[in-house]
C-alpha cells in the first residue's frame, strides 16, 4: 500500500462518491486546525493502483493526527483485516514516524474497538420521527417537554453562555476544558455549519451542545449539561430540539458523535438508535502516555478551584485530547 498526495479539492471530490454516513470531513476543516498550529495534508490509499480509503492528516511539531478534535480519521472503503492493519501501521511508521490514526470502516467490527459513533437515519418530519422511537424514548421526551425547558440555536453569540456550561461541565468531570477563543475559532472557520444549541429553564442555561453540518449529515461535536438540572431531562430534550431542527434542514444522517463501550454516553446515544459505527486507532509509541497523563490527571483537576482550572485548562487539554 501507499499514500498518495492530493490537493484538497481533489480529496474531497473524490470521497463524496463513496461517503455514506455522517463523518467530520467538513471540507473547512484545514481552516480551523491551521488556527490551532495544524498543517493539513490529504491523501489517498492505495494499492496497486486501486484506491482503497482517505486520509486526511495533520502536522504539529513533528506530530502526525488524523483527525484532531473529531470522531474520525483514516475512512477505508473497505473493511480491514488483521494484515491490512498491520500494513497500515508499518507504513505510517515509515510515512509519519510519530502519528495517532483513528480508522473506520462501514460495516465492520475490529475485535479491539478503540471507540464507537451512533448515528440515526432521520425520517422525512418529525411526527414520523416521533413515532419511529420506542415507547420509552417517546415518553422520555415528552415528560422533558412537560418542564417547561426552552431551545435556542445559534452562532458566535451564544459562544459565552455556551463556554459557560461546556467549562462548568468538564471540571465536573475532571477534564480540561479547551479555550473560549477555540470554539470561536471553530465557529468563524465552519461558518453556517457550526450551530450552538442551548437549553433554558427559567432564564437560565442549563445545557449546550455544538455540531457540525457536513451537506446533508450532522454530528455532534460536544454536549454539556448541569448536572444540578438533570432531573428536568434537559439532554433528552436537547437532542430531540436537535434531530427537530435537523430534519427542518433536510438532513439525512444524525450523529451522536464517538464515545467508549459501556459508557453511560453509549447507554444514553443507543436508546435513540442501535446503529453504529466503530473506531480504531493505530499510533505510534509516543503517545501510549498521554492516555495515562490524562487519567492519573483528572483525579486531582475536579479538585482545583474552578477559576483557577479554567486558567490553565486549555494548555492542558490541547496536550491530552
């Protein structure tokens, strides 16, 4: 196999003759991650002339991602075997040395997942869409309605209210939080594919969300909430204002974004939809540590006063995410 260098445009052209489900490759993306120091290259797999998957990739300090910030990376058209990952990781050895891949594949398992993004094909209006859940899901979302809980959607104005649920959120949690001036950013470079949903209840925000609209899928990208509110079921009734506005814009696919195995975000997503896709990650030994940094982390972050952790949580999170 080999990797073949193209130009952006060609990139993209060619992967929407294969592009099946929601993924991030919003062609904006090198706008966005060469603001946060990235040097975007695109190329094309190969075998014996044959096109065989996509990769975009991006360059910080002699390091090699695919994709930063989002679910996705290397997309085989194909599903892989063991001697195909194998091949894989021996040429991006050679390639990129240093380098974090995360590979999918349509209708493929791997026996060691990395991580998993469910996703929903959306029917044709909402009442349809109602009905296609399970009783459960239905009732769950209308005793959301019941709390009076309000929806609103934007861009860069709602950026404040946003940061100030999304950073509350990861502290709880014991996470670093990235930088106001990264999800504006992200909103300037995606444009009017960027929408920020917030949820309200008596004047105040208690929840938010951003995704990120790539034609006709949408994914999203982060989801908080204030874990004081959670009786008022306000992340059922974000994501049911989500998948209404979706099909208001003719959207097709809806992802909940990636999350781990058996994780209350896994139970959470496969409540709405069964169907999924599943990540792998190749890398190379210099980065089996930051998982480790990351974890023995987060145990003493949640303990640091909140206005301090939000100081230094950015420089921390660009190293660890």
């Amino acid at each position: 196999m080999e990797l073949i260098s193209v130009k952006k445009s060609i990139f993209f052209d060619e992967i929407d003759r294969f592009n099946q489900l929601p993924i991030s490759y919003n062609s904006n993306v090198d706008i966005f991650l060469e603001k946060q120091g990235f040097k975007m290259f695109f190329f094309h797999l190969k075998k014996n002339g044959e096109l065989k998957g996509f990769l975009p990739i991006a360059k910080k300090n002699n390091l090699y991602f695919s994709i930063p910030y989002f679910s996705y990376g290397l997309y085989l058209i194909n599903p892989p075997d063991k001697q195909i990952l194998q091949s894989l990781n021996t040429l991006f050895k050679k390639k990129f040395r240093n380098y974090y891949v995360r590979v999918f594949s349509y209708n493929s398992s791997f026996s060691d997942n990395y991580k998993t993004s469910v996703y929903l094909k959306l029917q044709n209006n909402i009442n349809n869409q109602l009905s296609f859940f399970k009783s459960k899901i239905r009732s769950q979302i209308k005793k959301s309605i019941k709390n009076k809980l309000k929806i609103i959607s934007g861009s860069n104005v709602l950026i404040d209210s946003f940061y100030s649920i999304y950073s509350k959120h990861m502290h709880s949690l014991g996470s670093p939080s990235y930088s106001k001036s990264f999800f504006e950013d992200f909103m300037n470079s995606y444009q009017n594919d960027a929408v920020i949903f917030l949820v309200e209840y008596n004047k105040q925000y208690i929840a938010c969300s951003l995704c990120l609209i790539n034609k006709k899928n949408i994914e999203v990208i982060l989801a908080s909430s204030l874990r004081e509110y959670n009786y008022l079921s306000s992340n059922m009734f974000m994501y049911w204002e989500m998948i209404k506005y979706s099909i208001s814009k003719d959207i097709v696919f809806f992802s909940f974004g990636r999350c781990n195995y058996s994780s209350t975000q896994f139970k959470f997503k496969t409540q709405w939809s069964k169907t999924q896709t599943n990540i792998l990650k190749l890398n190379s030994n210099k980065f089996y540590n930051l998982k480790i940094l990351k974890n023995l982390f987060s145990f003493f972050y949640k303990k640091i006063p909140f206005k301090i952790a939000i100081k230094f949580g950015s420089i921390i999170a660009n190293r660890i995410y």
